[in-house]
C-alpha cells in the first residue's frame, strides 16, 4: 500500500474513533432522555427526528450529498431510539415487500419488525397495542389510492404520525429472451401512461392494450411469448417472466406513499402535513363550499381524494392532505370552519413531511 | 417540554454537528483515497471494511450494542465508499426479496441495486463488467445448497470477495383463522425438523407430513382448510393463507447464507474464509486423502458439500470452505498440496468472514 494511501487510512480511523465516542455520547444522552420521559410522552417523535435530519442537511458542509448525510443519521437516531425504547414496527408483510421497505426507510434497522398478513391486521396491531407504529401502503401511483387504507382510517382511533414515499420502478417483461417477437404490450393503463415516452422512443410500433392491473398484464404475457406486460418486478417472479429493460418509467420519481399510524400523531416540526377526512353531500358545488375556509385561510391543500360513504350516512367522504400542522392558528381556523360546515369532519392526523 | 429535556436535545444536536463535521472530513479522505486509487485498485475492499467493523466493535465503549455500532459504521462506509466510486451491485431479483435484503446489508444503502431475473444473470453481469458486484444465495438452512450457484461457480472466472448471512424465519399458515380444525401439518424435512421443538411443545398431536418443499407445502395448505403448512412469508402471501404463529423456528439464528461475487476477491483482514473446489474420484477414501493436507497444515474445514460432476471429466466435485486466507502460510501450504493430489483445484476466493 502507498504511504499516502495508508496516511489517509490512518486520518480515517481516527475520524471513526471520534465519531464513536460521539455516538456513544449521543446513545447515552438517549437513554437520559427516556429515564425524564418515562411514562409521559411516546419515545419516538418523528417532529424531532424531521427536524434533526433537515437541521444536519442543511447544516452539511458537503461533499456528502444531503441524503447520504440523512441517511446515516436515520441510522444514528434508530439505533439510539432502540436504546432509549425498543420500537415495534407493524408492517403488512410478508417480509421482503415495498412496505418492509418504507418501514425500514422511516425507522432505520434497530426495531423489532412484525410483518402482518392483511392491512387490517397492522391497525389491529397497533390499536391492540401489540405493536407501537404501523406502516400501511396508501397510495400507489400506479394503482391509485389503497381504499381498504382509506376505510380503515375513517373507522379506527389510530392517527397519522408519519408519511415515507418509495419509489417504484417499471419493468417490461415477457416470457421470451427478447423483443423481437413481441406482437403487443398489455399493462394497467396507469403504468401504459408512466412508460408513454420510453415507449414511444423504444417500441413506437408495439400496440399497447390497458388491462385491469398490472398483475393481470403479467399473467397474460405469461400465457403467450408474443405478449410482452409492463409491472413490477415481484410479477416477473410470480408468472416467471424475462425482464427485458429494467426501470422504463419516464418519470424517476414515482412513488408509493405509505402513512405512518399509531396511538398518536405527532407534534409540530414546522414543515408538516395534516390528513383528515370529511363528509359532503351530493349535491353541486358542495364540495366547493366545503373547501372555502382552507382558501379564505391561505391553507394550500396538496390531495383531494372522494370515496362513496359505505355507512350510508352521508353520500360521499373525502380524503385530504393539507399543509401545515393543526395547532398552527390558520390551520386550526381552516378546520374550525370546515367542521362547522361538514356534516362529519376527522382529523386523521398531522405529521412531518417526508424528511428523507 | 422539561428542562432537563431541552438540555438533553441541545446536548445530542451538538453532538450530531461534531458527528457531521467528522463524516465530512471522512468523506473528504475518501475523496482522496479515490483519487489515489484511480484505476489501480479496487475501490470496495471487503477485508478492510470488516477490519474498521470489527475494530470499532471493540472499542465500543457501549452503551449501543456492537451490532448497532457496526449499523451505522456500515451506513457510513457505504455512504462514504459512493462519493468514492459509485458502486453497482447486482442481485437475484425481484426487489425486495431476502437477496435485496442481503445485498444492502452487505453495502449498505448508497449503490445503485440492480435486481436480475436468474442468478445466472447476476454471474453473467459480473462477468460482463455490467456490475462491480453480485450477491447470490449459496446456501439455504430450509432447502440446503443452491445448486445452481455452485455449478456456475465451478464454471465462472468470477471470484468470491465476502458472504453474508440473513436470518430466515418460519410461518405456520394456513387457509382457517386458527388451529382449531388443523388436522395435518404439511412442510419441507428440514422446516419440520427446525420447528421440532415448537410442535412438540405447542401442537404434538398434529401428524407432520414431509413435502418437496415449503412452496409445495403452502399450495397444498391453500388447497384444504384443515391443512397447516410451515414455509416462509412469501408463501403465505402467494396462496392466501393466514400466518397463525409467527418465527417458529427453534433455532432463532436459522440463516440463509449469500456469496457476492466480483472480478477480484479479497486481501487478508485477519479473520477469513477461503471457499474452494476440487474433484475427488469415487473411490474408498479418496475424499479423506485429498483432505490429508488441511489437517497436517492445521487449516479448519467448515464446509464440505458434494456434487455429481457434470462435465463427465470427473466423478464428483466438492466444494469446501475453510478458515484463513490463502496468503496465510499454512493456508497455502496446504492448498499446494491438495491441489498436488486432486485432478482439479479451483479457489473461488478468499474473503472475511462476515462482519455484520
């Protein structure tokens, strides 16, 4: 090894000596803080871990981009949190799956995970107690809302205490060793629209037939080598398909949104989010009134989402996101008002913006 | 918020700056170290990153655990190691299988994954220069050696530069809510035997059945309601079936083990593995002369698997592995003369023994 080379090697493991005595400093200021907390407040703030990876992302003098710097402080927070309170994490499994990995990304690799069989069963965990967090799909760009998620947050006492995006990836598939042969292309027509320009550059010949989901299209180009689909990976496995061109979504930042729920939500971290969810008649410009107050507040909202109300009280429930948390004034003003024009109003919760 | 809390909260940000302010100046070396290296040597050095873990381990002043020290050191490296050189790692896809889960364990979360559709194409990228690394699974507590790994690894110029071991947990699953209609258990030999205790224990009077494997175990249990199986999660998931009891595995350290693989394998760390192959005719003892050399050099055997040889140039071929690098003295030694008495000899590499 060059002197230089060994030099620089050593400057490392003395930089590592010093970030160790720091960390452990840290983990013991963790455990501190759990003995003054004990019993009093929950262990894990997600207001305070947002604020910590914004402040050090910010703070970053480079040349670490800022998401390897938040990624090694998800880390630091998670394994002293696990310190301070060993976390469980609720997350519908198997293990293996995009929600293990959304739990993962949000609370780092020190909880005990428990994967859960059904989407219900991570709200019962939680609602039990059988679990301190549980992380549920909510929105997948290619599917649209998950509506059993949607259901069960307007039924159960659980809040919204986080949100984690991951992005997802399209792959065109097919049970031949090429494209050659291929005569069509089934897929969601979601994913058809997210592959639009790679297609129209790659296979503008191709004929491209929607089909209910993209685990249909998969099966069906599992049936015939002249069928090419476009999903995910995971179906590739399950109908044993080739993989013919990895990642085509033209748009890298496709994402499934995942929330985060718990017996709480949590506190201000000044870039936050409010969910809630309401109830409007069927009636022309209900929904418009209804929305005023956010307006008149400067309270922008960033989704809107209807579902037919299944109690048969009200014709229709919607979801929205808004921005801000509900203890900042215009906030609280904007729902005062809702609440008092909306038959129902619940506020699933307010969190942190996804902070990494 | 307390005082005390407050105090605290100061107290931890301040050590995350002196902490960011180090993982900077340790990015920067390893700037340095890139620039250093440029086009002489590899970038990722397996037995140097086992080296700072296992160092940092020891210095560990607590109170985080070993394995949470070497977490973050891990998310660290591999932060640090991308700024360097960003590195492409391949795996047997799809995303989010335990081969994901081993790949990023290994390098943490800075590379690029690229999941593929067979381990062939995992060796096949290698080979190409299309990855820098491969991870594949070679060895399976459940279903034992993945053959096909150790077929291409007879054939492939690649070498082995590290392993890495994922724990794997057993299900009971099956189509009832609960145990109560259960009439037989379904599941592959070795499942069985690893939840020997926990049936005995727990549902002794239940007959288990043997099966090809997990898989066949899980269809057959979604075919009849009165039938359990044991298999993993994801079998769970493709055939409907609840998970009634959770990790029954006795032995909570159940692992599957992986090999990455690259165009290089790894220098000494002081703690290594060395796997290797070798023909042996089918003769009485043939198998014990050839090993003779290991035991009179002192070199511990920890692995020892035969295969039927398919080339038809050799009757069987084994695959070994062994502690110590092949520079150690003894190590090489002991090499030399087992290659003198075998027809073939391959070392497929020498790497350190996992870290994490």
């Amino acid at each position: 090894m060059s002197d230089e080379l060994l030099k620089l090697r050593n400057e490392i493991d003395r930089l590592d000596e010093e970030i160790l005595a720091r960390l452990s400093e840290r983990a013991r200021c963790a455990q501190r803080v759990g003995e003054v907390k004990k019993g009093n407040a929950p262990f894990y703030r997600p207001e305070r871990e947002a604020q910590v990876l914004r402040r050090l992302a910010e703070l970053n003098p480079g040349p670490l981009p800022a998401d390897a710097v938040k990624s090694v402080f998800r880390e630091i927070m998670s394994v002293c949190l696990g310190l301070e309170h060993p976390q469980r994490v609720a997350y519908l499994g198997p293990a293996g799956t995009f929600s293990e990995s959304a739990s993962r990304k949000q609370f780092g690799s020190a909880p005990s995970f428990m994967p859960m069989a059904t989407i219900e069963d991570v709200f019962r965990a939680v609602e039990a107690g059988n679990t301190d967090y549980g992380v549920v799909p909510v929105e997948n760009s290619t599917e649209g809302a998950v509506s059993i998620t949607l259901d069960l947050l307007l039924a159960s006492p659980v809040k919204v205490c986080g949100e984690v995006n991951l992005r997802i990836h399209q792959q065109l598939m097919s049970r031949a060793d090429g494209i050659g042969a291929a005569k069509r292309i089934y897929s969601h027509a979601q994913s058809l629209a997210q592959c639009h320009e790679w297609l129209n550059r790659n296979l503008p010949h191709l004929p491209r037939i929607p089909v209910a989901s993209n685990a249909e299209a998969a099966r069906l180009a599992g049936e015939d080598p002249e069928s090419c689909a476009i999903a995910g990976e995971a179906a590739a496995q399950l109908y044993g398909l080739n993989i013919l061109a990895p990642n085509i979504e033209d748009d890298p930042n496709n994402t499934t949104r995942f929330l985060v729920i718990a017996d709480h939500d949590a506190g201000p971290s000044g870039k936050d989010r409010t969910s809630l969810v309401f109830s409007a008649p069927n009636r022309p410009g209900a929904i418009h009134t209804l929305l005023e107050p956010l307006a008149q507040h400067g309270v922008d909202m960033t989704k809107l989402q209807s579902r037919p109300a299944q109690s048969g009280l009200w014709e229709y429930v919607f979801y929205a996101d808004i921005q801000g948390h509900q203890c900042d004034p215009a906030v609280a003003a904007a729902l005062k008002a809702l609440g008092e024009r909306a038959a129902f109003l619940k506020v699933l919760g307010s969190y942190p913006v996804a902070a990494i």
